[in-house]
C-alpha cells in the first residue's frame, strides 16, 4: 500500500490482549489527547462488532468509528448469508481492508509516528474456538497479525511499559479470570505510570463464550492506590510526590514540569486523575535526592494572595510558573494513606471555566486548617 497525503495522528492508548484458560482477556484505557493536550478521560475504545467479537483500537477518533461501522456492517452481511456467526478472522480482515482504504489517499511521512494505526480484535466461534488478531498500520505498511501462536499482544504509546509486566509472566494460560483481570490491570497502570498519552479510566474485559464482561473500571489514581507496593518488586519508583491544583484551571502539559528536574532525574510527569476541585498530576523520580531538589524548587516559591487559599494538613502551598502564568498548587510526598484518601474524593465536574482564585470546600480527610 503507498501513501499519498500527509496526516496528524494523535498519540496515546494502551491497550493488551492474551489468551487463558477461561477465554481472552482485553485491556484498555480512555485517555485521548491532541498534541500536549489531553482532550478526553472518558472515551470508550472498546468497541463490541458482534455478539462474538469485539476489538479495541489505537489511532485517529474518526478512524476508530468509522472502521467500527465498517466492520459491523460487513459482519452482519457475513452472517445474514451464512445463516451463522461470523469469524473472528473475517472480522479481523475487514478491518484489514478499511484501513487500506482509509489511508490510500495519503503519502509515507518519514517520521514513524505519524502513521500509526492498530485495532486488537478477540472473539469466539463455536467451530474455531477463541481467536485473536491485531491489525496495524506502521508507516507505509498495512498488516493483519494471527495472535494465536503468541502469548500476548499489546498497541499503543505505553505498549514497552506495559511489556515490562506481561514478559514477566510465561504462561497465561493457568490464570483465573479474576487473576488475568488483575494482571491485566497492572500491565495498564504500568503504562500510565510512565506514558502520559495513556490514562484515564483502566477497563479490563474478558471475553468468553457467551460474550464479554467487564471485569474492572478504575481511574488509574485508584490503580495506583491499590498496587501501591507493585514497586517493591519493581524498584521503579524511588520516590513520587503529588501536585493538586483547581481544576477551574487548564490542566498543566507534562513538558511543562519537566524542568522540575535533572535530565535523567524526572521519569514522569503527568495528570493522573480529577477529584472533587483538584487536577493531580503524579511527578516521579530516579532518586530521593532528585525528588527532595525538585520538591525545594516548588516549595520555596509562595502564591500572590496565599491568604486566600486554604490550608491542607501535611500539604505545602506554593506556586509554578507555567509559561506566562502563575498556578497556586499544593504538594506532598505520595503514601498510601495519601492516595487512598484522593481516592475517597468524588470526581471533578467537567468546567470550561478560566482559573479564578477561590476558597474550595474540601473533605476532614485532608485536614484543612
């Protein structure tokens, strides 16, 4: 297939696949952005084409409905002629075909991640059984991969840090549907935790026999609070410290953070969930003493007007200078307590509002002064 026209993809998604016992299990996240700026928390990508399949997907928006219409419509053709359920592989083929299609009329950019598409499609049937495909775009080249053989498929921005988690597992077989559920889950929050185009709400999903069920929904803050001593095992968080700031104010692009540290001292830096009036934003480091530097180069700084502001008990209020303007936020080294009582918040409600400064009401779990 050669491209003719060049095109902007979004970056972002997590989303993962494997095989076990009881069926497939599927996880996605919900996270969209566009460029440095994350659109959406909530977007549903798991798509349900049949009673029997069901896919996840990677890419641009439209691409994503469009082929899932496509899809839909070529199986419902497929089993109206054939008076049965159609195949996952006809399914995955179709896909196949749309995606050809779609980018026909565009031309091969040197930078890879310009063209960069995929869909993650798993189902039953009675006479195949369980099967699983992927389908990819990657530059100039269009292909439909048979995940049967593999242990494992994963697409998507945060797809090395989610591999960290599903290589070190050999055989998923064995698993309980509550146990790859879980697995799963860790392997999606692995990518959120680093990939800041990956986020949002984590959904887990298996696909039997029957159908599919959702097995698990949780923001990744949640996530986080639950594994919180995953790194124990991973050594992959030496320190992390939160930032809350009014949601009544744009959230703050990672790169913008990203001068809190040394260049190999911050690993990431990004919004990890809305609760109540607050953006948090998840900072980690490569050491305590990089985190201790960064966290005295916030701190030192006091907002115009702090008066105004309330008080939160073991939270330090201080000031960011993002681009031209001055953001009050609040910060402290993450714990378990601390992240279980951000989760006790309800979520933020959705505002288009400019940032004003105002005295926000907030739960006796954060102690205000």
């Amino acid at each position: 297939m050669r491209l003719r026209k060049p095109i902007k993809l979004e970056k972002g998604t997590i989303t993962l696949a494997f095989p076990f016992k009881e069926g497939i299990m599927i996880g996605v996240d919900s996270r969209i952005t566009r460029k440095q700026t994350i659109v959406s928390d909530k977007k549903q990508k798991f798509f349900e084409i049949s009673s029997n399949i069901f896919c996840t997907m990677m890419g641009r928006v439209h691409v994503w409905e469009n082929m899932a219409l496509y899809v839909q419509q070529k199986v419902k053709s497929e089993e109206r002629l054939r008076c049965a359920p159609a195949t996952v592989s006809y399914a995955a083929e179709k896909a196949l075909e749309h995606l050809e299609y779609e980018f026909s009329d565009y031309e091969y950019m040197e930078d890879e991640e310009e063209l960069i598409f995929g869909t993650i499609i798993a189902g039953w049937q009675k006479t195949t059984g369980f099967e699983l495909y992927s389908v990819n775009l990657d530059g100039n080249r269009a292909w439909k991969t048979d995940c049967k053989s593999l242990s494992s498929t994963i697409l998507g921005s945060g797809a090395k840090y989610a591999g960290r988690v599903m290589d070190s597992v050999n055989n998923f077989y064995d698993m309980s549907s509550e146990g790859a559920a879980d697995f799963a889950l860790k392997a999606l929050f692995m990518a959120t935790f680093y990939d800041k185009w990956c986020g949002g709400t984590l959904h887990v999903y298996h696909v039997h026999e029957n159908g599919y069920q959702e097995k698990r929904s949780l923001d990744a803050l949640e996530v986080y609070s639950r594994y919180y001593n995953i790194y124990d095992l991973y050594t992959y968080e030496p320190m992390t410290f939160l930032l809350l700031y009014s949601t009544d104010y744009q959230p703050i692009a990672g790169d913008d953070l990203i001068n809190l540290g040394s260049d190999e001292g911050l690993v990431a830096a990004h919004l990890v969930a809305k609760k109540r009036d607050f953006n948090i934003h998840r900072l980690v480091f490569n050491s305590e003493n990089e985190a201790s530097t960064a966290y005295e180069a916030i701190a030192k700084v006091e907002p115009r007007g702090a008066s105004r502001f309330p008080r939160l008990q073991n939270f330090r209020l201080c000031e960011l200078k993002i681009k031209s303007k001055r953001v009050p936020v609040y910060v402290q080294k993450s714990s378990s307590e601390l992240l279980q009582s951000i989760c006790e918040l309800p979520p933020a409600p959705e505002t288009n509002q400019c940032w004003l400064p105002r005295i926000i009401r907030l739960p006796s779990c954060f102690g205000c002064a």
